[in-house]
C-alpha cells in the first residue's frame, strides 16, 4: 500500500499488478512470512539436549554440536496482545510505524544520495538492522510485558529508533521537493478513511467495548 500511495514520488515504485500482489505480497513478503512463522513454531517445540563437545563420539556428532551452539539457550515464544490492552496497542502500531518509516527509508536515501541497489552500504545497512532491530524488538517485548521489572525501555530500542528517524531527516535535509509532492485525491481519501477506521475501532475496543463489559458486570453482581 505504501507503494500504490507513493510511486508519484519514487519511480521504482510504479511496477505493474502482477509484481506487486504476485512477487511481493504472496512471494516474497507472504512466503517468508508463512515459512518464518513455521520455523519459530518448530524451534519452540524442539527438545535441546546441551552436552559438552568432547562427550560426543562421532564427528557428525560434533559438527552438529558446533552449528547449535550458535541456537538460543533456551526459546521464549513472543505473545504480542495487541489488542489485550490500549499500551500494547499503541506500542504495536509504534513498532509498525517505525518498521515501515525503516523500509521506506532504504528506497528513499538510495534515490536522494544516488545509491544503485547493489551498493556494498546498502547491504551493510540491511546487515545492520537485521542485527540491532532483534535486540530491540525483545527490549520492547520485555518492556511491554513486564513492566514492572523492565521500566525503562532498552537502549538498542531507543537506538534503533533515532538512527530510523535521523535516516528520514537526512532525506528530507537533501531532497524536500520529493517528500512535499503531494498525494493524488484518491491516495489521500483512502489514507483518511483507514486512520479513521483504525481509530474508531481503537475507541470502540478499549473505550466503548470496556465500559459495557464493566456495566453489564456490575448489573450481574447486583443481581
């Protein structure tokens, strides 16, 4: 959708249908999502045996040893909730937010500081992310569901976040006439009408949903 709001500003952006629903929302988007979801559901429910190298007897057996020492200890499964409260909520479509101002970041900064896509700091950039946004995701996660032990939000977080906006600054600083052309009337009705959406089930779901279970409850007890 990003791409469809802003292939007016990026020309790379302007691919025909069949790229955008076949090659990148079912392929490649849809398929790592599918294949990636697999893998964490199998290495939650894998048995880790940790026994010292020197204990193993075939060599097979130790090559193997060295590959899973570089596997987590042990596996925490992440339950987001996002709609379990109006915090986890917020801090989700924060994540989603900065996530996506990341993504466009790469495509923007490559058209205003005249990167071809195979440049070596474009990969490294990717390399970077891939590292430090992991650490900042279980930082957030923790932050989220324990904030009673965790209350500050981690530093790689806090990071993650200022390089991702001072990435944005750097491309409004050299190329605002790009950033300021404005968005076709029907990109910009259908932006309004998915914020209010996203806002009127906000209200509804932790406003209007929480009062009405509240009354029906108190009705109940008196009853």
């Amino acid at each position: 959708f990003l791409e469809y709001s802003l292939e007016h500003q990026l020309p790379n952006f302007s691919e025909c249908w069949w790229d955008h629903w076949i090659m990148d929302v079912i392929l490649c988007n849809g398929l790592g999502i599918y294949c990636g979801m697999k893998t964490l559901g199998w290495l939650s429910l894998k048995t880790y045996k940790w026994q010292g190298l020197w204990n193993i007897h075939t060599y097979k057996g130790k090559m193997k040893r060295i590959a899973f020492q570089f596997t987590p200890y042990s596996w925490v499964k992440f339950e987001w909730k996002p709609a379990s409260s109006l915090r986890r909520w917020l801090a989700v479509c924060g994540i989603i937010f900065i996530f996506l101002l990341a993504e466009l970041n790469t495509f923007y900064l490559k058209f205003v500081l005249w990167m071809p896509p195979e440049h070596y700091l474009v990969l490294l950039r990717l390399v970077f992310y891939v590292n430090v946004g992991g650490v900042a995701m279980r930082e957030i996660y923790d932050f989220m569901d324990d904030p009673k032990f965790h209350k500050k939000l981690g530093q790689q977080a806090w990071l993650v976040a200022a390089i991702t906006a001072t990435e944005f600054l750097i491309v409004i600083k050299y190329d605002p006439y790009t950033l300021t052309l404005s968005l076709p009337f029907y990109i910009t009705q259908c932006w309004i009408l998915g914020i209010m959406l996203v806002l009127a089930w906000t209200v509804w779901r932790f406003f209007i949903h929480d009062i009405t279970l509240r009354y029906k409850e108190i009705r109940r007890q008196k009853q």
